[in-house]
C-alpha cells in the first residue's frame, strides 16, 4: 500500500521536506513594526512643527489667551528685531565649525593612521569628555578661561588679546564674557562630532593608496591634498553638519561664557518662551531657524554631493 | 627639522586631544576645592569635605536620581521602538519608505532648541502638565533617531543567509529571531542603548523648555551657575566620569576575551 514504508533501512531520504516559504512574513509586517515608533515621531516631533507654525501666526496676551489670526507680521517684526543674534549665531557656529574641522582633522588623522596600538586609547579619550554633563564642563571653562588666570596672562604677554581684541572678539585684558569664549565653548563641546565622522571616513582609506601615489613621486602634501583630504569628503560634510547645526541653536555657551553682547538666537528664543512668554514671537524665531538650517542643509547636502550622511 | 615635519599632524592631534580633556582635568581638581563663596571658580585650598559628602546639597542627589531615572525609562522606549523601525527599513520594502527615513533623520538634523520649542507649544496648546512624563515624551523622541541609525548600520551588514540557514535547520521565525537574529545585531542594539543613555541623561535643552518646576542633574547644574556651584557638582562630574571609564575598560577586556576564545 504504502510505498514510503517499505523503503530500504538506511536509505536517504526520498522526498525533500516540503518547501517552506523563504519569507512567512505578512505584508503588513513592516507597519506594525513601524507603527509605534513612527507614531510617536509624528505625534512627538511633526505636529509640534503645526503647533508651532500656528502659535507663530497667533495674537493675544497670556491673560486673554491666543488666537490665529494669521498675522504673518509677527516674522518681520521677530527678524527686524533680533537679526543681530540671527547673524551672530551663523557667525558664531561657521567660526566654531572651522575651529573644529582646524582641530579635529589632525586628531582624527592621528587615530586613523598614526596611533598604531594607541587608536583605542585616544579614541576613548575622544569620547571620554561625553562622560562627564557637559554643562559641568562648560562651566569649568569659566575657571579655565578666568580674569587673571594662565591662559589670559599667557594670550595677554604674547600681545595676543590686543590683536583679538583689535577683531573684536575680545574686551581690554579679559577673556570671559567676550565672544571668543563663546566661540571657545562651541568649539570644545561640538570638537567630538567633528572628530568622530572625520575619523570614521579616514579609516575606511586604504592605506595603499597613500603608498602608490608616494611611488608616483607626490610628496606627502601633495598626497594628502590630493589622495587623503578628497576621499574624507563625505566625513568633511557630515562633521561640519554636526557642528554647525547644534551650534547654531546653542544658547548654553552663550550664556555661561558670554554677555548680554553675545547673546546668539538660541537665547533670545529661550528667553521669549520661557521667561518673557511671548509665544508668538518665540514660535516665530524658532520657525526662521528651523527653515534657515534646513536650507543651508539641503543645498549644503546637494553641493557636496553626498547623501549618505548618518 | 625632518622629524618635525613628519610628526606634526601628530603634534597637532595631541593639542587637540589636550584641548578636549583639559575642561575634565579642571573638574577633578576643584572637586578637590573649598571655594570662598558660593562659586567654584578659583582655587583656594586643598579639602576633601566634599568627597566625604557628595550629596550635602539640597536636592542634588535628588535630581541626579530622577536624571538615571529618566535615562532609564527613555533608552528602554527609544530602544524597543528604534529597534523595531530599524529591522523594518532594512528588512522590508515597503511604501512610503523614504518617508519614514526622512522622519527619522529629521529629529538629528534639527537643532535642539527648535524641538524643544515645538514640542513646548503642542504640550501648552494641549494643556498638559509639565514634569516627569513630558521630560520623558521628548527624550524618547529624540534618542529614537539615533537608535535606529545604530541598530539599521548592524542589520545592515548582518549576511541575510545566516537566518535562512536556521530556517533551513527548521527553526522557526521567532526562534530564528531570538537565537540568530538578535545575538548578531546585540552590539548594534546595545551601541544604541548606550548612546540614547547618554543622550537622555546629559539632555539640557530640550529638557529646559519641557521640564516645568522639574529638576533634572543638567537642569540642577544649570540652576547652580546663577544661584553658586557647590563643589559637589564636580565630585559627581569625576565621579561619572570614572564609572563610564571603568565601564569601558570592562567592556573592552570581555571583547578581547570573546575575541581570543573565538580563536
């Protein structure tokens, strides 16, 4: 009757098991992988964005409560008023962002090609600073940077802070308070950023390269401006981005490094949200920031022409 | 002159490297501080009183507790959800997939200050109640980005036929999935984690606008540069910063270990 019984002990077996689908997975799989956390983004992240758009087109007082009564006039009047702070902080975080590429490039270059055993060691010590609450840190610059301290009685002998202050970046013979402090303070707390994406994208150059273009006689300038520095573009952007973008809005530095003369957008808008509560004002500011970064981004993006970014 | 030449870019690094710890060295030091007054800006002399009784501040070790807590609470949620959309985008092919990377790489090209005032005006408009759980919404949202960036890279260079193979051994998908699956991308989940941790702990601004009357470690920190910074800020900053260290040096011997017995 049943052919498969009498089958010959110690035969392989005849019929291959029964083809499973490769992927049982349902269609709908994906979106309800997706759907929490794309959920608490939209509901967390993009509506707040409508919020905001529409608190900035509001008009009212805090007693009475606000309306929309789309007065587009509150974004002339935010941007006649603070456009200061607005260009201070463009100048403030493209400063901080060139620091960082200025320093951050030799380190990463450091990690990726001339620590040898020590790579780990000096990139931990390059995360480390993360360790420790970076408003702790910002503050012990305040010490660092102090009236009277080393490093102002270093800068000032060497005739240095005449010719920063002659800039304008510093007052007389101090250091805090002046825009350089700020500038000091974005510098050392986005420097990690920079470092990592340039040292990631270093990393990934083959060494023979720097070899061969030594056997065609390019000297070692020569080979790093035409070898090193175009193959670490993408981590020259995606650095420079991750500098540039938090700088802009920082107002942490700003506040504890500098003075009422320093004050960057970040500040005005903290101070109109949660002190003077002039909502409209603030949702206003916040929203030209969120454009402006997202266009120097996008056309940024679109010059270097990288997209992979993260 | 020539060995100049050839080790200046590592001259150069190591000023840099000197530039990034020297802030860290300075906490050390005034941990060790009795300030005159109320700031901790110069040094006066050499005393331990603050080691003795690093929470001799009012409410310090307090908002230190419901930072951890919150940090908590915020890497688990920013995890689950994070690693549930990054299997999806790297496994699936669906509609609206561009989308749903612009979404999630929008939070991280975003300044904080911009989120934090958004997520405000919707909190104001909707009538909640600032505090824990607000301070929690926003920390989940913005560590869940960099979740999924860590966890998508993993997946990503995970060989899909390993998981066929189990299946072709008969395993079934959610056995798959817990014994092939997550062992491989565990590195990526925990580099995750470890990020959102500390992202969601050492968060001031997005905290500021939402925390209303609640005092987080970052928040305490920022309050004590205007009121005066006990010395036992800095105690706690070296003290982090030790842990973290011994924490990756731990970390890194069981890989040299693994690594060895892999051999």
């Amino acid at each position: 009757m049943t052919t498969t019984l009498t089958k010959p002990p110690g035969a392989a077996p005849a019929a291959p098991p029964p083809p499973r689908p490769r992927k049982p997975r349902g269609r709908f799989t994906p979106y309800w992988l997706l759907l929490p956390g794309i959920l608490w983004l939209l509901v967390f992240f993009a509506l707040p964005m409508v919020y905001q758009a529409s608190t900035s087109v509001q008009t009212g007082s805090l007693e009475d409560g606000f309306q929309v009564t789309w007065h587009f006039a509150t974004y002339w009047e935010a941007l006649a008023e603070y456009w200061p702070q607005f260009l201070r902080s463009v100048l403030y975080a493209g400063a901080a962002t060139v620091l960082c590429l200025a320093l951050g490039y030799p380190l990463a270059y450091l990690i990726a090609f001339r620590a040898g055993r020590w790579r780990g060691v000096v990139l931990i010590l390059v995360i480390a600073p993360f360790f420790t609450s970076f408003l702790i840190r910002t503050l012990a610059w305040k010490t660092i940077l102090s009236d009277g301290g080393p490093v102002v009685s270093v800068l000032n002998s060497l005739h240095v802070l005449d010719v920063t202050s002659w800039l304008g970046l510093t007052q007389g013979d101090r250091l805090l308070a002046t825009p350089l402090a700020v500038i000091c303070g974005l510098t050392y707390n986005f420097l990690p950023f920079m470092i990592l994406p340039l040292y990631t994208s270093l990393e990934r150059i083959d060494g023979r390269l720097h070899a061969a273009a030594g056997d065609l006689y390019a000297n070692p300038f020569t080979t790093f401006r035409k070898v090193t520095f175009p193959l670490s573009m993408p981590g020259v952007v995606s650095g420079t981005l991750l500098t540039f973008i938090p700088a802009s809005g920082d107002y942490v530095n700003a506040d504890l490094l500098g003075s009422t003369d320093t004050r960057m957008i970040g500040n005005v808008i903290q101070t109109q949200f949660l002190r003077i509560l002039d909502y409209p004002t603030a949702a206003a500011l916040s929203f030209i920031l969120m454009a402006a970064i997202l266009f120097i981004v996008t056309f940024y993006i679109r010059k270097s022409g990288t997209e992979d970014l993260v | 002159m020539s060995w100049l030449r050839r080790n200046l870019v590592v001259i150069a690094g190591l000023i840099t490297l000197a530039f990034l710890i020297l802030p860290n060295l300075v906490v050390l030091v005034f941990s060790f501080n009795k300030p005159k007054g109320r700031f901790n800006y110069a040094w006066q002399e050499f005393s331990l009183d603050a080691w003795r009784d690093p929470c001799g501040v009012a409410d310090l070790c307090g908002s230190l507790a419901l930072s951890l807590q919150i940090a908590a609470w915020a890497t688990l949620g920013a995890t689950v959800l994070g690693v549930m959309v990054a299997f999806a985008l790297v496994r699936y092919r669906f509609r609206a997939r561009s989308t749903v990377s612009a979404l999630i790489f929008l939070p991280m090209a975003m300044p904080e200050v911009v989120m934090a005032a958004s997520l405000l005006t919707l909190f104001l408009n909707m009538g909640v109640q600032l505090g824990f759980w607000t301070i929690l919404i926003a920390h989940i949202m913005f560590c869940l980005s960099f979740v999924v960036t860590a966890v998508k890279a993993r997946v990503m260079s995970m060989d899909p036929r390993l998981e066929q193979a189990a299946q072709d051994l008969y395993a079934g998908p959610v056995q798959t999935f817990l014994r092939v699956t997550l062992p491989i991308a565990a590195p990526g989940i925990a580099a995750g984690a470890l990020l959102a941790f500390a992202l969601s702990f050492d968060d001031f601004i997005i905290t500021n606008f939402n925390a209303g009357s609640t005092v987080t470690f970052p928040m305490y920190v920022w309050g004590s540069a205007q009121r005066g910074t006990p010395v036992q800020i800095n105690v706690i900053g070296t003290a982090m910063f030790a842990v973290a260290i011994l924490l990756v040096l731990a970390g890194m011997l069981i890989g040299n270990r693994r690594k060895k017995q892999a051999r």
